[in-house]
C-alpha cells in the first residue's frame, strides 16, 4: 500500500512540473544601459548606419509586455518610436513579413521558464535570430539575451538587462 501512495504521490508531482504554466512577464521594464551589452556590433551586422548604432546605444528604452493565454503582447517604447509585438506563444512556425518586406519563419515557444523566439530568414540575408527572455531575481529583472547568427555563420550575442518598475 505505501509503495502504490509514493508511486501517486510521484506521478502527481512530475504530472504537476509539467502541467505548470509559463512565467508571467507581465509589467513594465526599463532598460539598465548599465548592466546590459551595448547593441553596436549586432545592429552593424543588420546593416545599421553608425549613426543610428551609436544612437541605439544611448537611448532610454522601457517594454511594457502582457500576457493573455498563449499571447504576449511587447509594447516597445522609447522616443523614437512605440511598437506593440504580440507573440503567439504555442510553439507554431509562422511566416512573418516585417516593414522591409523581409521574410521570416519565426516560432515563439516556452522552454524551461524562459520564452524563446526563433526566427530564421527566409528571403533575405540568410540570418537566424534567436531571443530568449527570462526573470531573474525573484521576477525583479527581465534578462533578454539576442543571439544572431549571420550568413556567414559568425555568432554575436547581445544581453538586454531591463529592471521590473
């Protein structure tokens, strides 16, 4: 009999990892330019101007995200521009085409308490991007990390640091 209750009692804890849902995002971040990479080289390798690399690199940027679901919605804002994203998080390939008319498959996908956004060129430039956003201490600090591998297959990794307000 205690053999068959720690075998439920098993099942229901690795039944209750599993069916645990994503983390919640949900909030308002602002950029800590401090603790985070500066975004120059990734940018230069998406063709950015110096100009607008070193600008990039000084401005104040905040994300307010929500999440409903399988969506998540990540409303970028700065003074240059605010520009809502909404991600359908449900592990789906998707053809994306952006303001260029650059094509894209893109999937956005919970793994580990972290969600992850692939996307891959299709019909421009051969590039692959791969983000992945996490919470850190105690849901204090949204840790973005960028990771573009061009064409050529050369890897450059960017770390966005943003503090919950």
């Amino acid at each position: 009999m205690r053999t068959v209750l720690r075998t439920v009692v098993l099942i229901l804890a690795v039944l209750g990892v599993a069916w645990a849902g994503p983390i919640d995002l949900t909030g308002t971040w602002t950029l800590d330019k401090d603790a985070s990479d500066a975004p120059g080289e990734l940018l230069k390798a998406q063709g950015a101007s110096y100009v607008e690399r070193k600008v990039a690199a000084e401005i104040d940027m905040t994300l307010v995200i929500t999440q409903a679901g399988d969506e998540v919605t990540i409303e970028t804002q700065s003074r240059m521009q605010a520009s809502p994203q909404t991600l359908i998080v449900d592990g789906v390939a998707r053809q994306v085409t952006n303001d260029k008319g650059e094509v894209s498959n893109v999937v956005h996908s919970w793994q580990n308490n972290t969600l992850v956004t692939r996307s891959d060129a299709v019909a421009t430039d051969g590039q692959a991007i791969q983000i992945t956003r996490s919470l850190l201490d105690e849901g204090r600090t949204l840790n973005q990390q960028i990771l573009m591998t061009t064409a050529e297959g050369e890897a450059i990794t960017v770390v966005r640091v943003f503090r919950k307000r």
